[in-house]
C-alpha cells in the first residue's frame, strides 16, 4: 500500500517521538523502528527522518548527543526530553480524536477490517 505523503507527514512527529519515549536511539534504527512498527508500509529516507530530528532538538523536544558506541562507529543519539514527553501527550489525544471520528464516519472497526482483508 502507498501511504499519502501528507498523512505520513503529519504522523512523523507523533511516531518519532513514541519510539523515543521507549528509550534514547539513533538515526538507522528509528529508521528500522518505523518499518516495524508499520509492518514495513512505512520506509522512511534518511532525507525525512533527519531535517525532523533537527526541528524537534530545536523545540526542545528531544537532546542529542554524539557518541562512540562499543561497534567503533560514531552515532547521534537522541533521547526525549519532558518538553517532548508533553507534546506525545497531545499528540496522542489528537490522534485518537481523529482516528474515533474516521471509525465513526466509516462504520466501525468491521468495515474497515473488511477493506483491508485480502482478495
């Protein structure tokens, strides 16, 4: 399935910060976190997920650090920050409004299972 380019904007912040807030992580493997939580329908560039990275450090929305892990190879990692923690906090509940009003507007959780069983 080809994701709207616009719904994963709008889903990048949210999503980024989620897999923050299961413990600090770099640049590949929230790449990789994202495949997986999508069950690969998301395939993030390294051209998204950083210019995002660098907004949400300058809104205070999470740190970054370089470092050198025990591998040799030199990583930026970022970590959540309570500023970051809140902003989740309203994402989600934006979220979930917006994803109750579609279930309604499209007949509950059935109809949709039905439009993405396979043929």
């Amino acid at each position: 399935m080809n994701i709207d380019k616009d719904l994963v904007a709008a889903s990048a912040t949210p999503m980024v910060l989620a897999i923050l807030s299961e413990g600090e992580s770099y640049g590949y493997a929230i790449l990789k976190r994202v495949r997986e939580l999508s069950n690969g329908e998301l395939d993030w560039t390294d051209g998204m997920l950083y210019p995002l990275l660098h907004r949400l450090h300058r809104l205070g929305y999470v740190t970054q650090e370089w470092r050198i892990p025990p591998e040799g190879r030199r990583r930026r990692y970022y970590a959540i920050t309570r500023e970051g923690e809140d902003a989740l906090a309203k994402h989600k509940l934006q979220w979930v409004t917006v994803a109750r009003a579609l279930d309604d507007a499209w007949g509950g959780v059935e109809v949709l299972r039905l439009a993405l069983a396979p043929a």
